[in-house]
C-alpha cells in the first residue's frame, strides 16, 4: 500500500507535490527533481525511498515508472525513470556506453588548483566486515570507495563557474558512472564538497550535502527528440552557490 504522504527529513511528499517534481514526461520516460536526503530504493536499514512512491507517476490502471539509474541519497536533482520495458533496457544501454550526458553543481570546501581540468582516478570498492565484543562475527558488513590503481575507471571533468570565502561553485561531467565518484574525486584534489560526511573532514553541515544532478540530456532513438532536463536549485544550496557568485535564477 502506498502511503498518501512521505516525508524526505525535510519535505512532505504528496502525489500533486512528487508529479510537481516532473521536469520532463513523455510515453517513455519522466525525469524528476529527486529532493536531497530521500533514497531512490531500499537499501540496508533505508525503508523510506522513492521506489515505494513511484506509483504517485502511473496512469490510471497503468504500471508505475522505473529506475532508470541511481542517485545518492544526499543528492538532489535530475533523475530518469523508465515508463516501459524497452525504454529501461535503452536507458541501460545508453549509460553504460556514456550515452546520457550528465551535468553536476557543486559547492567545494577549497579552490581547484586550475580553472578547469580532468581527475582520473580509480576507484575500488572495499568491504569492511563489522564486529563486536557481543557479536564478533554477525556477517553484517559495511562499505568503502577509495581511489586504488586497482579500482575501477573513473574519470570526472571540471570547471571552476566562481569562489568565494575559500569555497568554489563546481560544474561536474562524470565520464563514467562510480558510486560516490564526484564526491571522492573532489576530495582527492583538496575541495571536499561542502556537507560531505565521508570522504574529506567527515563531518555534517545544516542542510546537507551540496551536489546536485543540475541536468541530464539524451536521445532514446534517431528518430526521437533529443531532451535536455535541468533542475532548479535546491533551498539548502542557494546560499552557499550566490557566496560564489551565482547570480540567482
């Protein structure tokens, strides 16, 4: 049963206010601004995401829309969902072949050394069993991504749009599609986002993480319009992005 309301940590999710996050929809897809802090899917002890509400975006009698890839939890913005069985399977090609241009804003504790620049730097996922004086040996684990020759290709473009009070307002172009890749990237060139809990000086500030998936454009088909989606800028952001010189919508 899906509830009638959902609550993100800092919103009340209503069908009217998530179909009031549609940024593009068509008979294939829909492209929604995902609220930072709400989890796409279950995951771990996460029972509150967005997959349990997708059915608020299905017509009458009709299934709900898919995942058609994934977003941190603390992430906000541009996020595809696939309506049909061959636009997903299109969708996971496409990603994977760098087909779905993604574009990322961020705000950096420190200054990139260059206005603009490409970080290449694999990254390797490692499990990290838990254990405690009570349970030594439970089988939970727990998870980390650092950057290791032996991890995976992970390429991000940058670009410097302004600074400010020794942050930076950063725009991102991930080649490649890792688990925290712009998060761990910024931090190995000394600009930790601003917000970052995990990778940099591990800590929280009010109102979160400060990335957001500002747009995504793509063509499914030759004969389909190519779409280009950006989203607004979240509340807890602007502050921070008009300190850097963002003039404001």
């Amino acid at each position: 049963m899906v509830p009638a309301v959902f609550r993100t940590g800092r919103t009340a999710m209503t069908p009217d206010s998530l179909r009031a996050r549609v940024l593009h929809q068509d008979e294939l897809c829909f492209v929604i601004d995902k609220p930072a802090g709400l989890a796409v899917h279950k995951a771990g002890r996460i029972t509150d995401h967005l997959d349990l509400y997708l059915p608020f975006l299905a017509d009458p009698g009709g299934e709900p829309p898919k995942l058609a890839h994934r977003l941190d939890r603390d992430t906000a913005g541009c996020l595809i969902l696939g309506r049909t069985s061959w636009a997903l399977k299109r969708f996971g090609q496409m990603f994977a072949a760098g087909q779905v241009d993604k574009t990322y804003w961020a705000v950096a504790d420190g200054i990139p050394a260059d206005e603009a620049g490409t970080i290449d730097l694999p990254l390797l996922k490692r499990i990290m069993p838990k254990a405690t004086p009570e349970a030594p040996a439970t089988g939970q684990s727990s998870w980390t991504i650092l950057p290791h020759p032996d991890g995976q290709p992970a390429v991000t473009d940058y670009r410097v749009l302004g600074t400010g009070n020794g942050r930076s307002w950063l725009e991102l172009s991930p080649r490649t599609g890792r688990t925290h890749q712009i998060r761990i990237h910024c931090a190995a060139i000394g600009c930790p986002l601003v917000g970052e809990p995990f990778y940099g000086p591990e800590r929280r500030v009010p109102g979160g993480l400060h990335l957001l998936a500002r747009s995504v454009t793509f063509q499914l088909a030759s004969e389909r319009p190519r779409i280009t989606a950006v989203a607004p800028i979240p509340e807890h952001m602007r502050d921070a992005l008009a300190a850097c010189g963002w003039p404001g919508d």
